[in-house]
C-alpha cells in the first residue's frame, strides 16, 4: 500500500514516531515528576498543584489503594468525577498501583452506571458527592466494595474549598442524600496512605491502562481495552505532529474544557501535556459559558481543545471578548465535525485556526489529524506518523485513490480489543491489524482524507456517540409501548438531536411518559428531545426497522 500522505507531511516530519521514552503510564507520569517539579500541573477554581504536589498526593492515594484496600494489579478502579484535581491524582495514584481506570461519566443514570461497574467488574469507585446517591441505587448489583467519596472543593485552597463545599451542599442543595455504608472520603484516603511505602508493581506495554466504554451497536456499551503501549504511542504521536507549533513555548498553558473521562480530553490535554511538563487549565462546569469565559481570560494559554457546540457557544458570550489569543498556537476540533462557518468566525475572532482531528476511542484516539498551521479546509487531514490508513471495499481490501469505502486504521494505538467481547472484537477487526472504524470517507491523491459519511446509525450529540438501539431498548422496556426507532436530526447548537419514533399498544400513552421515562433511564445527551407516534414503523422484508427511510 502506497502512503501518499507521507508527501503532503511537513519538512522534517518523521513517518515513524520514534519509540516513546517510557514504557506505561506510571512511567509517564513519574519521570514528569522528576523533570519539573516546580511546574504548575494543573490548575482549577484558582487552585495550582505543581508536578510534585501531583507526585506527593498521587503516591499518597496509590499507597492507600494498595496497602488499605489490598487492591492487586489489573484490578479496575472506577473513577466517576469531573474537572477536578481529585482525578489527575486519583489517575496517577491508580496507574501507580498497578491497577486499571475505568472512565465514568458521572452524568450517567442508574442504569448505566450499574451496566459499566457491572461489565468492568470495578472493585472500587471514586465519585463525586453530588452522584452518590446514583451509586447507592445499583451497588449492590455490582462487584464494587470500596467507595471514596469527594467534594468539588476537597482539594482547592481554604477558604474556597470549604465555602464551595457548604455552597453546593446546603445553599444549591446539589448533594442528594445518600448512605454508602463504610465509604471513605478522598482526604482521608490520602491521610491513610501518607505513612505508607508502596510496594513496586511490574507493569508494560501489554498492560491494560484503561477500559475505555464506548457505544456499542448491540444498544449496551463496551469497553475498549487500551493498553500502556496504545496510551504512551499515542501521546508520543500527538507531540511529534504539533512539535513545531509549540517551538520557543514553555511550558504549555492548555484550556482543558472537555471531561477528562472522555477519551479527546484525556489524552490530548491530560496526558500529552503532562507528558511535556505543561499546565492544564480545568474547567469544571464549561456550560457555565460566561463563567467559562472569565475563566480562560486569566490565563495566557497556547493550547484550546473543544468540539463545535462548544466553540460555538463560547464565541456568543459576551465576556468572550475579553480572552487575549494572542499567546494561542494549536486549538483542536474533534468529537463531532466542525461546521465551516463556526470554523471562519473562529478564525476571525481568534487569528488560530480550528485543526480538525478524527479519532475513535478505540484508536486512543488520535489517527487523523490536520497539520499544524493549515487552514480549516473540510478534511479531517493526514494519517499521523505511524499510523496506516486505507479506504476499504465491502470485501475488506484497499479500494483505489479517491474511490469512497469504509475508513480502516493500523497503529500502535489501536486497541487491544474489547473487553470480555471476542466476537465483537472480531467483527471490528481485519486481518493484519485493521480496525474497521464503520465511517465512510475517502482519500485524495495528496493522502488527505475526507469523512462522506458516518456510521449508518449513529447519532452525534455534541461530540458524543449515541447508539439508537440503547435508546429504543429502554423505550421499549414501557408497558405501553410495542416498537420504537431513534434517529439524530440536525441541530445548530449540538449537531444533532435524538428523534424517536414509537408505536403505541397503549393508546393513552402520552409524549411526556416517554421523555419522563428516558429522562429516568439515559444520560441527558442521549435522550429524545422529539417523540412522533406512529401505527406502523417501515421495515425490511426480515422485519428490521429502516432508520434510512424514517430519516428520509
């Protein structure tokens, strides 16, 4: 297979990165302790915890972990919290232990939160108060027996901390009431394994780092096994792509908008900064736009990750304005396709360019991305080094420049398949080490590659995949209801938005029984924002729904 990008790369860029300088995460992680001690880490609500206080705490919790809770290497640890310092410690502490992070949205219902504790067989959780009583529901159903439990405040300066605390608890009344008998709080896991020496785990590249969930087509998430290799190859992609960008910068100064349990996040903010000694700047609450935009404009920062909705929204607040770019040289654009018109404005209001990049959280997830300092142009842009990309026919094998087929990625970030799901996995793999991405797209003689369409039935949702048969499952799971289909409508603010359609046995059954059924059972951004009521739904001639023709 001809790699054509290799010419359209920037003078100087390599087509192989060169092996990463550490062998896990752990590594990663501790030989950033070493070489900036002094260097703010990360930073939130006006708080900075430099690379040795990360290395003190993270040591600390990884000790408590180990010595406290008797946790062993490859056990999977749960980790349910926003953008807070609790996690880049709670992470470093995890990896430290030998043991495996399992990324929770803590927005989930208790129905999905019990479906991804149960399928990862978490023996441990850190959440944030305010979902606790989320967890109470659905523990006993699970494998989970050590809980740790947090503020927003627990790690910020007094008095802010503890003002946060009392706001949130008493004042917004934001901490439903919960009893999670025996659970712990971080601070006092923290104090517990001050006194401890942790005892040395061997871990590699073969090692899962992460069980990453993801969508599945089958309606129930599953987990992407990424391993240290995947994790530490990807981060080493990442920083050889933007190297020259950030050329006479130091340290980077990055906005870390997006949750870091979101795969973009972690790894192209949390991990590829840490990596270089830089500063993430956490933003807890980003749909609080103008506090969101108060924020951004105390810090003279050069890296700006977002997806469209967000870029979008931001640009309409009035305090927007205020945000100096001028120190600004990489923003990167993912998750969802950025519309060229928010891409124009962006420009005009910024002077930076919005870099689209593709990725799955089964490639860890960077493949694809725009060279530094292009112009917004549509394409989603290059293979990145080391990193093979090949338009494939229906029959698995390469098709000709320029002809439309399915997007296939080889690479050292590649995922090591899913959890506990062979047959899954099969299906998703190609002989010689393809991942099948089920987008459909094409490459230009120039190695440009260009995305013509999505997976079928997919719905994207401000950057996030939403699968139509987990909907249509939980809709279905009503008494009153014999058949349902979901689709994604366009939508200016989130891409798209969910649409179902449902077929009644219950004539009495209302649009507001739907939406106050999902609303009880799916994380916000998955639920229908539209219910249509038909007799029948369009099927094929094996009785499948035709999602196409309901679009249509």
């Amino acid at each position: 297979m001809e790699k054509v990008w290799l010419k359209s790369y920037p003078p100087g860029m390599p087509e192989e990165v060169p092996t990463p300088p550490y062998g896990s995460l752990r590594d990663l992680f501790e030989q950033a302790f070493q070489a900036y001690p002094d260097n703010t880490s990360f930073s939130n609500m006006g708080t900075t915890l430099s690379y040795a206080d990360i290395d003190r705490l993270s040591m600390q919790f990884a000790c408590y972990l180990q010595k406290e809770l008797r946790l062993t290497r490859g056990e999977r640890v749960a980790i349910m919290l926003p953008n807070i310092l609790q996690y880049p410690v709670a992470l470093c502490g995890i990896f430290r232990a030998g043991l495996v992070a399992v990324n929770v949205n803590p927005l989930y219902t208790a129905r999905e939160l019990k479906h991804q504790l149960k399928d990862s067989g978490a023996k441990c959780i850190i959440i944030l108060e305010n979902f606790a009583h989320v967890l109470e529901d659905v523990i006993g159903e699970t494998k989970v027996k050590h809980v740790i439990t947090t503020g927003a405040g627990d790690l910020l300066r007094f008095p802010k901390g503890a003002l946060i605390n009392f706001v949130l608890r008493y004042i917004k009344r934001s901490v439903p009431a919960f009893k999670l008998p025996g659970k712990t709080s971080f601070r006092q896991a923290l104090n517990a394994g001050a006194e401890a020496v942790l005892d040395e785990v061997d871990i590699g590249y073969a090692d899962i780092a992460f069980l990453q969930y993801t969508g599945g087509t089958t309606g129930a998430s599953k987990g992407a096994m990424l391993s240290h290799r995947n994790m530490v190859y990807n981060v080493q992609q990442s920083i050889t792509w933007q190297a020259d960008a950030y050329e006479g910068v130091k340290p980077i100064v990055a906005i870390t908008a997006l949750p870091l349990y979101h795969i973009f996040s972690l790894q192209g903010n949390c991990l590829t900064v840490m990596a270089q000694g830089g500063e993430n700047v956490l933003i807890t609450n980003p749909r609080d736009f103008e506090g969101f935009a108060k924020e951004v404009a105390k810090h003279q920062f050069n890296m700006f990750t977002g997806v469209n909705t967000l870029f979008a929204a931001l640009m309409d607040t009035p305090s927007f304005s205020k945000i100096d770019f001028s120190f600004l040289r990489v923003c990167i654009g993912g998750g969802m396709a950025v519309q060229p018109a928010i891409a124009r404005e962006w420009k005009e209001k910024t002077g930076t360019s919005i870099l689209q990049g593709y990725g799955l959280t089964e490639t860890s997830p960077a493949a694809i991305v725009c060279r530094v300092g292009s112009e917004f142009s549509g394409t989603i842009g290059l293979p990145i080094p080391s990193t093979d990309v090949m338009i494939a026919g229906d029959d698995g094998n390469p098709l000709p420049i320029g002809e439309i087929g399915e997007i296939c990625i080889r690479g050292p970030q590649v995922m090591e398949g899913y959890w506990q799901r062979p047959a899954e996995t099969a299906e998703t793999m190609l002989p010689g080490g393809w991942l099948r991405t089920g987008d459909v797209g094409r490459m230009d003689p120039d190695g440009y590659v260009f995305i013509e369409d999505r997976k079928k039935d997919m719905i994207l949702v401000s950057g996030f995949n939403v699968y139509p048969n987990e909907i249509e499952n939980v809709i279905v799971e009503m008494p009153g209801v014999l058949e349902a289909a979901a689709i994604g409508l366009p939508d200016e603010r989130s891409g798209e938005i969910v649409k179902v359609f449902v077929v009644r046995k219950d004539p009495n059954l209302t649009e507001q029984d739907v939406l106050d059924h999902c609303k009880k059972n799916l994380t916000g951004y998955k639920r229908p924002r539209i219910v249509e009521f038909r007799d029948e739904l369009p099927k094929t001639n094996v009785g499948k729904i035709l999602r196409r023709a309901l679009r249509e």
